[in-house]
C-alpha cells in the first residue's frame, strides 16, 4: 500500500495544476472550486472533488457473474498516464511495482523518460498517488471515460454464458470468448475427428488440478509452439490461439501448401490457455485477475493468492521487474519454478527442446513484436539479427491483412523483467527463437484488457499469418545453417 500522509504542505501549485488538468478534461462535470487558504482544508477538498469525480465518472455496478459471484466491477478506479521527465521520476514511478497489488495495478511501466506508465487506481489511493507524482513533477492525466463501457461489454458475455448452458463444441463460435472448459472440449473435438494428423498433449496440471492441454496439429517431426493466456486477462490472447487452432484444422484439408508445410517443415503445438486457473477466475469473479491462483502459508499476507507465472522462470529470478511482495501483481514466488503450471512448461520444453524450433508467447495489450533478452540492457542473444529479420518479415506480412501496425522492440527496451519464459527459453534450452507478442489493442483507449468480441476475429487472422512466416522461414534458416 503506498500512502502519503495529509499532513504533508500542499503547494499552491500543485492545486493549480490539479485544477487546471480536471478542468481541461472533464470540465462538463465540474466547476472550479474555491480552495481554502488552509492548506489542512484545502486537502480535505481536493479529496473530496476526486470522490465527486469518481462518483460522477465511475463504473456502474454490473450483475452477477458466471458462477453467480458477484463480478469485480473496478467501480471508482481510474487509469492514470503518468511521463517521467526526469531520472529521480522515474524512479518514483519504478518505486510502485512493489506496492502493485489490486488497489494498485501497474499496466505498463516506463523502461526510461518521456515513456509512459500506465496504472490503474483504486478509489482509496487516488489523492495518494496523484499527489505523489505532481509532488515529483511528473506529468499526468486521467484516462477514465473508456473504463465503464469496456466492463459493460465484459458483463454482456457474462450473461450470455448463463444463458448458453447446452454448449456443443459442434458449435463452437470461433468469433466469441470462451471459458477453459468449453476450449477443453473444442481441442478434444478436433483431435477425436482427425487423430491421423491431430494429437492432444497433456502438459500438466495447475494448482487447483485443471490440465494444461495442448494440441498437436500436423505429422512434421519438427515443431513450433505456441502458448497463451500466461496472464489470465489476456482474453485476446487466449482467442487467438483458440482462432489458429481452428484455422489449422479447417484449412488442412483445403489449402495444400499449408498441409504440407504441416507434415514436412513443422507442426504446430498450441497451449492456448496456459494459466487455467487465473482464467477461470477472470470469469467468475475478477475480470483484470492476471496472476495464478496458488495459495501458501504466509502469515503476513494471508489474503494474497497467485504468481506472476512469466516471472517464475529461472533466468535472473526475483531481479528487477519482479516482486517479493505476495500482494503484488509481478510476485515472481518463492523460488523459481515454484508453481506447477511453470514446471510443467519447462519439462516439456526441456523434453522437446532438440524438436522445437521456435516459441511464441501470445499477450496484450499494445501491438509489439518483443525479443529477448528482457532482463536488462544490452544483453543480446547470440542470433539477435536472425531474430530481428524473422520479427520484421512477420509484422510485414501480418499488416497485409488489416493494415494493423506491430513494433518490433527487444523486450527490455520496452520494461526490465526477469524471470521471463522468452528469456529461459533461448538461456537454458537449445531452441533458437523466442518471442513475446503483444497483440490488439495499441493503446486502452481501445479496449485494453478488455477488447470487444468484434476484434477477435481480425486480430487473430493477422497474427495467423504473421506466425505462419515464421513457421515457413526457420527451414529456409536450418538450410542455410
């Protein structure tokens, strides 16, 4: 919890500041107020217009959810924007990933100045935080109006799912979310109508005992995998893993490049839901749940449940970007490998590592092509310009479908983190390429976390075609080696 006590001397400029900044952008909301020449009640009055703020521009309460719990509704957070200009600022801003928790969620962090952080804010901690960074002279807005209609959309699937309870996965509509159980049983469907070319592979299981499925899709002896869903609000993610399963399987038959490339070049494996746990929850209960859901016996955070499962990998374990604080939204856990869905990967991989020619990890949100190495800066992997030439052909080809503009960037370029999967996996295995993708949307203003069904379909078309460069590319790689 980061708190800044009211005591503190407010700067008449900092008010002037505040006023200018909720006037400019919300200024149909609210007249100017009159500030006390007591800065004691000028406090207590700046707080109080951020409650009529909140009030006024806040989350309606939405209904109940797919188990019938109560849905998070994120009913008064805001979604701040905050710029360092300055070292000793973004300092202050890299200071809030260890108080990253639920009240306190960091979205993206700034690797640098003139970069900015996203973080979202509970109702409890807007004077707080906001106080700090004007104190520190960052520059910040309020990005808020977006938020109500991305968590109504959210609760109109929800209902949705309440009233489909005969689900056939004859049915399955490849253009909406879909919960674990009914991905579970679409995979199965596949694989029992073409076990020649289709095999389900049981990876492992989670903490609460849900399996870790993956689907094998092609006879090439040569594989390419693929994973999504390591964070559980990643929606997006997970559909466009589910959407190039289902591609795969209609195209086989039809396109015969395809087919071959299947069969001769590379398979495909694909865990599209990697954190199962985590995922179920976001529709049950909490829809911006990004962690696991493991619980220990930790006497002094007894109500914080989860790891940050892409910082349990064993490469620079519990470094920077990464917390020892259970609350925390990046808790890498108490060792690495600690929780079973991280130790199942890394024993497959390990086990296929001669086999598979390149990983993919599926993420959102911000349209970006990610390389390792995420650890730190300057730290290249030996084949980086294979690499970057292998991310500039895929973003190229992906854009043909809907002119959708992906970045390539190494990873640390865009925020330090350690114990990532991409990281280990190029550090520890011999499998040469790795990658992070963050797919739609650029920016929250479109949808974040939250992307409307109507993006499912185009997004994962675009990366379908992006990754199937890839794919077609590492032999003509292996050839030339």
């Amino acid at each position: 919890m980061v708190y800044i006590s009211t005591n503190v001397l407010v700067k008449k400029q900092s008010f002037t500041i505040f006023e200018q900044m909720m006037h400019e952008k919300h200024s149909f909301l609210f007249a100017k107020q009159y500030i006390s020449h007591s800065f004691r009640k000028a406090e207590l009055n700046i707080m109080m217009l951020l409650v009529r703020t909140i009030f006024a521009i806040g989350l309606l309460r939405i209904g109940s959810g797919y188990s019938n719990k109560a849905l998070e509704t994120y009913q008064g957070h805001i979604l701040l924007e905050a710029v360092p200009r300055t070292e000793q600022q973004l300092i202050t801003l890299q200071q809030l990933i260890h108080y990253n928790n639920s009240e306190i969620d960091v979205w993206t962090l700034s690797p640098s100045i003139w970069k900015k952080s996203l973080i979202l804010v509970a109702p409890q901690h807007h004077y707080d935080i906001y106080k700090r960074m004007l104190d520190d002279g960052i520059k910040v807005k309020i990005a808020i109006d977006h938020l109500k209609s991305m968590f109504a959309t959210h609760a109109n699937i929800i209902e949705r799912r309440i009233h489909k309870c005969n689900f056939s996965s004859n049915d399955f509509d490849i253009s909406e979310y879909h919960t674990y159980d009914e991905i579970a049983e679409y995979m199965k469907m596949i694989s029992s109508q073409h076990p020649n070319w289709t095999e389900l592979i049981s990876v492992g299981y989670s903490f609460e005992g849900r399996e870790l499925l993956a689907i094998k899709i092609g006879t090439a002896s040569s594989s390419f995998w693929i994973d999504a869903g390591i964070h559980s609000r990643e929606w997006i993610s997970v559909s466009s893993a589910v959407f190039i399963i289902g591609q795969l399987h209609k195209q086989y038959n039809l396109d015969t490049n395809l087919r071959r490339l299947l069969s001769e070049t590379v398979s495909w494996i694909i865990l599209p839901v990697f954190n199962p746990d985590g995922y179920e929850f976001t529709w049950n209960k909490d829809r911006l749940w990004r962690k696991s859901r493991s619980k220990y016996k930790m006497p002094l955070f007894k109500s914080c449940i989860g790891v940050d499962l892409n910082r349990n990998f064993d490469m620079d374990f519990g470094g920077s970007g990464s917390s020892s604080n259970p609350c925390s939204n990046v808790y890498h856990g108490k060792y690495s490998f600690s929780e079973p869905e991280t130790r199942a990967v890394m024993r497959y991989l390990s086990k296929m590592q001669d086999k598979i020619k390149a990983c993919i990890s599926l993420h959102s949100f911000g349209q970006l092509w990610l390389m390792p190495y995420g650890n730190k800066q300057g730290h290249y992997p030996t084949n980086y310009r294979e690499m970057v030439k292998l991310a500039n052909g895929a973003v190229k080809e992906l854009r043909t479908v809907h002119r959708s503009i992906y970045k390539v960037l190494k990873a640390s370029d865009l925020y330090i983190s350690t114990g990532v999967a991409a990281d280990w996996i190029l550090n520890a295995t011999s499998i040469k390429y790795a990658f992070t993708v963050e797919l739609r949307p650029e920016t929250p203003e479109k949808g974040g976390f939250v992307l409307p069904e109507k993006e499912i379909v185009p997004t994962g078309e675009e990366i379908f075609i992006g990754l199937k460069f890839i794919a077609e590319t590492l032999i003509k790689l292996e050839d030339a080696d």
